[in-house]
C-alpha cells in the first residue's frame, strides 16, 4: 500500500510555526490583516472562503471580507482594490477568480500591488517566480505542492519530476518552484505525445490537468511519488481528482489523497504568505 501524503499533516505544522511567527509580530504591534476580495457568490469561492477564514482564525491573522456584487462594474471593482493598495494595516488580498466575464481580470491582475499579492496573480509575482527576489508570492496551490513534498521529505534534488499542466495558477509556478529545489522538471501538457511513456519516467509525478481521473495505472510505476492537484465532483456528489485513485494507489510508493491532499495546504500557504507579507512592515 501507498504511503498517504495526507495535507492536514503539513497544514498543522505550518500552522504551528504560523503562530508563533504571529504572536511574536503581534508582540511588535504588528497584526497581520487579510483581505478576501469576492465578486459574486459561486459555490467554489464560498469553500475555499470559509477555509482560509478558518485557517487564518487559527494562527491569529485578521480577516476583512470585501463582497462585490455579480454586476460591480469594472471602475467599482478597481477602486475597491485600490483602497486595499492604499490601507497599510492590510498586508495581504486574495482576489477570487475568474471574475464574472464583463471585467477586465487583467487590469484587476495589474492593479493589485504586488506586495500584498498573496496568491501570485500579478506581474510582478509571477517575476518573483519565475526570476527569483522581487515582491509578491508565488500562487499558493503551487507552493502548497513544494510544502506537501517538503513536510514528507520527498527528495527532490537531482530527482526527475513530470509536471502534467502548464496553467499559469499550477502547471508553470511548480514547475519553476520544482526546479528551484533542484529537482530536474519535464512539463506536459494537451500535445504532448505518449503521456504514460513520460510519466513512468518521472520519480515524482503532479498532475494538474483539471480532467478528473486523466492518470491512471498506465502513467505510474512502482517507486513513484505522485500529487493529484485535481479538484472534481463526480455524479454521485464525491470529491474526486484527476488521478484514478484506487488503481495508482496500489502501484506507487506515495499519493495523495483527494480529498484531503493539496488542497488542505493550500489556505495555509495563503496564511504563511500573509505573515510574510506583515513581517515586511518591520523592515520598511
Ligand atoms: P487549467 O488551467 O485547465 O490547465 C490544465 C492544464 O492541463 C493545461 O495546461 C492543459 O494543457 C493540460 N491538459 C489538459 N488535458 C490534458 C491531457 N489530456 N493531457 C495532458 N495535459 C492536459 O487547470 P488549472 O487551473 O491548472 O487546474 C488544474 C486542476 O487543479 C483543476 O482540477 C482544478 O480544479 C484544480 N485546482 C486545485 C486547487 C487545490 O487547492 N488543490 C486549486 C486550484 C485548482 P494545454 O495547456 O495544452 O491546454
């Protein structure tokens, strides 16, 4: 049986450095604030809400919501996030998207300022990523795939990782997150040719193509270590990801469940990175 590289377990322990890292900015009168920027109420936005709001509450970081309407207009929406720029007692935003098709996401996307971009979707965080130093953060599910890999000491330096996804939000970021450990990184994507030939090869496997049950016994390998990023309801109401769970499971050495893998470490890196932004104010 595969080991279960369960994210609640590394959520934990980040939580529990999160806390003592807020007690001791609280200590020098700084109180880390998160703003949650919705627009509209999409069922998906609401979970991940509650979630991070949950996980903020746990390690002390405070948490403004701003709630927009489906039909905010695009001035409205870019002077709520200039408010937000402008207020220094909130270090960190996490915009919902997609935004509903009549905004312009891009000019939402550069209007933010990097600094409190907590969930790499401006410019100047996807630079962070990709060019190493700068402001904003990298976008937390993909860390939350590095930290999950880290709390399990999955080696990964020298290590052959498949990447499957190119998105901006997953497949990029960790990939170049990846690399920056060391590990040697093949991305895939919709064209590329003999996915499982590919698959096999790698020592670990994360697999963010939003097809729900795409990866199955073919693409895997005794010895692997594999991440599902995927997120899907099946028919009957199950959480479900993009890899076949019940028949890569017997085969690798590692998996992650879903749910209950990626996705419970994700609201914790939103946390981490909101501590790290606040923990700027002392060195301004
Ligand atoms: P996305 O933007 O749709 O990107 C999917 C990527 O997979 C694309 O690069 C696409 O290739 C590739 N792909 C699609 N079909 C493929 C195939 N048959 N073979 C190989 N590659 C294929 O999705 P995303 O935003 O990256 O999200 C991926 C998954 O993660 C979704 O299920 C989403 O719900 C989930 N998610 C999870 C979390 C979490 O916290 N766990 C957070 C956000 C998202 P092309 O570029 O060639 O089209």
């Amino acid at each position: 049986m595969a080991k279960l590289l369960k994210g609640i377990e590394a959520a934990k322990s980040i939580s529990a450095r999160l806390q003592e890292d807020v007690a001791l900015l609280k200590e020098q009168g700084v109180e880390p604030c998160l703003v949650i920027l919705r627009v509209g109420q999409r069922e998906d936005d609401l979970a991940y809400e509650r979630g991070a709001m949950k996980r903020c509450d746990l390690v002390g970081i405070a948490v403004k919501n701003v709630v927009l309407p489906e039909t905010v207009t695009q001035e409205e929406l870019l002077a709520a996030v200039e408010e937000i720029n402008k207020d220094d007692n909130i270090h960190g935003c996490l915009i919902f998207l997609p935004l509903p098709k009549h905004l312009d996401e891009e000019a939402v996307r550069r209007a933010l300022a990097p600094a409190k971009d907590v969930d790499g979707i401006t410019d100047g965080s996807l630079a962070a990523v990709y060019g190493g130093g700068g402001e904003g953060y990298p976008p937390c599910t993909a860390q939350a795939c590095v930290e999950l890999l880290k709390h399990y000491e999955v080696p990964l330096q020298g290590r052959r990782v498949v990447v499957i996804g190119r998105s901006l939000v997953i497949g990029k970021p960790v990939s170049m997150l990846l690399l920056n450990e060391n590990a040697t990184v093949t991305i895939c994507h919709s064209r590329s040719e003999d996915l499982p030939a590919i698959c096999k090869e790698a020592d670990v496997l994360v697999v963010a193509v939003g097809r729900m049950g795409l990866v199955g016994a073919d693409c895997v390998r005794a010895g692997q270590t594999v991440l599902d990023v995927g997120i899907h309801m099946d028919a009957d109401g199950n959480m479900r990801g993009d890899v076949r769970f019940d028949e890569v499971e017997p085969l690798v050495d590692a998996i992650t469940p879903v749910p209950g893998g990626v996705g419970s470490v994700t609201t914790a890196i939103l946390a981490a990175h909101t501590v790290a932004a606040a923990r700027k104010v002392l060195t301004k």
